[in-house]
C-alpha cells in the first residue's frame, strides 16, 4: 500500500508567529504533499509515514540538560530519526548542534579554509567559566582578546538571555559578565551588519543595523544590548547611530560577492546545514570580513520568497532519496539476475555449491564485514564484502534499500 505524500512539521509556538504556516501548507499541497505538525509528546510511529520532517527544535535541544520535556522530546525524535533512515530531516541534529554553542561555532571557522585566508576572520575569542577578574584577564591574555570586547552568552539559542550580550571596556567591567559567556574583542564596522540567510545552496544578503564604533577608553562604563533588537530592520538606537566624527570620515564599503560566496561555501561544508544564518561584519582600518555568529533557521526577514523556496528544497530531498532507492532497487535487482545465471551455470559444472547463502546475507545487509560508516550513510557496494574471493563479484552487491544520510 502506497502512504499518503507527507511532510510533518515541528516549531516553536514563537516561531509559528513568524512563519506564514498556512502559505507553507499551501505551497506543499500544491505539490501533492500533506503538511501536519508533529507532537512531539505523542508516538511518532502513529502520526507517519513521513516522507520528510522539517523542524526548528534548536531551542529545545539547548534545554535538554535542564528541562525533562525537552529532554524527553529530543530523545523521541532521534529515536524515530535513527529508525527511519529514509526520511528526510531538514535540518540534522547533530549538524544543528555546531551552532548551538558560539564557543564551538567560533572554533569551527578558526579551524577552517578560512582561517588560512588573509581576508576572512573571525575576531579573536575567549570561553569564559568564571567571575574570576586574574583568571579572566589571563585568558584574555592568552587569546589575544582586547579591550573593548563583546561578551556574549556561551548558548546561542535555548533562553531568554541567548542575545542579551555587553560590550566590556575595562578590567573594572570583567566584574559585569556572567559566565559562561564568549568574550570577542570588538571589531569597529561602522555600525553595518550582513546578514546571510542560506537556504541550501541559494543565500541572500541582507544589511541590518549593528552596533556603532567605539574607540578603546578605559572609563567607559559597561554597555548592555540585546542583539536581536539591535539588528531589527528599523531599529533605532543610540548605540547604531554613528558619532559626528566617524560620519565625516565616513568610508561606506560595500560588500563583496566573490568574498560571500567563499564564506558561504565553507561554512556550509564544514556545518552540513540546509538552513543557516551567518553575521558578517567589515573591518574598517583593514577591509576584512568577520563573521561574528551563526543560527539555524533563521527568521529569514527580508526573504520574500522564503517559503516558496523551503517548499521547494524539501521537495528536491525527497525526489533525489527516492531516485537513489529506485536506482539501487534496479542495481540490486540486475545484480541478484547475474549472480542467478552464474550459480545456474556453476551448478552445471560443479562449481560453487551455496552462493545463495551469501546474496541473501547480503541483500538484508547482513555483511561479516566491519563498516564504520555513519548509521545514516549512503552504503556504496564495496562496503558489503563476504570475504570469499570471487572474480565475477556477484556476492559484492549493495543493500536493497540505500539509507539516505539526513544531511546530505
């Protein structure tokens, strides 16, 4: 029996007042798909098949060490994901949690193409544990951290205080951070943020306002913000309006697209996300770009076609899932007819008497051979070896079903 085309669907309430859910659904009925919300407090067997899952559970992911909901909804989710390899999953847990914490998300880039890259940068950071002052400037030390630096929560997503961030000028305002925290020394860019909102592999740069600049002064008092209301499309705020003095020297830098284009590609490489923001800044004494935080789903402000577009990558997921079943269905079943002819033939010559043994072990995936592959990985034929040594390679045959890897 052939199941119902469907795409289920989870996001926070918060989230739904952003998304137009309605347009989404329509989108994907326009296409033959089912669009329904999961319950994550109910069995999931019970509300599928699925064909796809979309989902934004960045924030209840960063919840599950503290929360026995979250924590008991993460688990159920993984645990259907791990036993339906073939549905797709927009976006991969684990690729979702490289984003989750900025300390991680800051070493990601520091360890990348980029880093090697006299043009792209992320400024220089620290992970901070404790109110320590001499610890704290130790650090700093260490890391090549300045003053003035933006300390930002360790946690990018998961509380109320993921974007309340301050920007510390002097040893006296160490006393003001709570830990655990990132401190990045502060890179002036003439109050300019570049949103980069990637949708597979299309992205749209978007300006946003950002925090003006700020010279080093030692009796600056401690500057709090919150980062989401900062960068809003209108905001408006003393701290994005330019001083007098930096709007006369003014040097509007736009930027540019081959240097986007390259950040864009490595860090979707190195985060395997269909779904991603990243902030990017430009130095103004050097002309260098810094990216300075990334998310999962993005809110996608400024997007007009968003939805459209969404729709239409998890609709290409799924085609492309179900061609490389289709193709290795029709592999597996042109290789079983080939190894048929070959044992026929060697049975009337009193060759190998029990090669049936071997293509069944082999078509259920019951391979002797060890395989370290990931256990949502497309499985290639040499990966299923009986270890008998045999020319034709008839017992060397790929699985009768490819399992999909989610982040593909």
């Amino acid at each position: 029996m052939v199941h119902a085309k469907r795409v289920g669907y989870w996001w926070s309430e918060k989230k739904s007042q952003k998304i137009n859910v309605a347009e989404l659904a329509r989108h994907f009925m326009e296409n033959g798909y089912e669009f329904t919300l999961i319950d994550l407090d109910s069995d999931l067997e019970l509300q599928g098949p699925f064909d796809a899952i979309i989902h934004k559970l960045s924030d209840a992911m960063c919840k599950v060490d503290r929360d026995e909901v979250a924590s008991r909804q993460v688990k159920s989710f993984e645990q259907y994901v791990k036993q339906h390899p073939e549905v797709i999953i927009i976006d991969s847990l684990d690729n979702v949690r490289k984003v989750l914490d900025r300390y991680r998300q800051y070493k990601i880039i520091e360890n990348s193409e980029l880093a090697i890259e006299d043009n792209v940068f992320t400024p220089t950071f620290v992970e901070m544990t404790s109110t320590d002052v001499v610890e704290n400037l130790n650090k700093m030390k260490m890391a090549n951290v300045k003053f003035p630096f933006v300390c930002k929560p360790i946690l990018a997503h998961g509380t109320k205080y993921a974007h309340k961030m301050s920007i510390i000028f002097n040893e006296s305002g160490l006393q003001d951070i709570n830990p655990p925290c990132v401190a990045q020394t502060f890179i002036n860019h003439n109050a300019r943020l570049f949103k980069l909102f990637i949708i597979k592999d299309k992205y749209f740069v978007i300006e946003r306002p950002s925090i003006k600049n700020f010279k080093p002064n030692y009796t600056y008092e401690t500057v709090h913000f919150d980062s989401h209301d900062i960068s809003k499309p209108y905001s408006s705020s003393a701290l994005t309006e330019l001083d007098e003095e930096d709007v006369m020297t003014l040097n509007m830098v736009e930027p540019n697209k081959k240097r986007l284009d390259r950040i864009v590609k490595v860090i979707t490489k190195e985060l395997g996300l269909f779904l991603l923001g990243i902030d990017v800044i430009i130095e103004n004494e050097t002309g260098r770009y810094a990216i300075i935080d990334m998310n999962s789903f993005p809110g996608y402000d400024g997007v007009d076609n968003f939805l459209e577009l969404y729709c239409n990558i998890v609709i290409e997921e799924i085609e492309a899932a179900q061609r490389r079943m289709s193709t290795s269905s029709s592999n597996s079943t042109n290789s079983n007819q080939s190894c048929l002819e070959k044992r026929n033939q060697m049975d009337q010559n009193g060759g190998l008497e029990d090669i049936s043994d071997i293509s069944l072990n082999v078509i259920n995936g019951d391979s002797t051979k060890n395989n370290d592959s990931q256990p949502n990985a497309v499985y290639s034929p040499n990966d299923f070896d009986s270890g008998i040594d045999t020319s034709d390679s008839c017992d060397e045959q790929p699985l009768k079903s490819d399992l999909m890897h989610d982040d593909a």
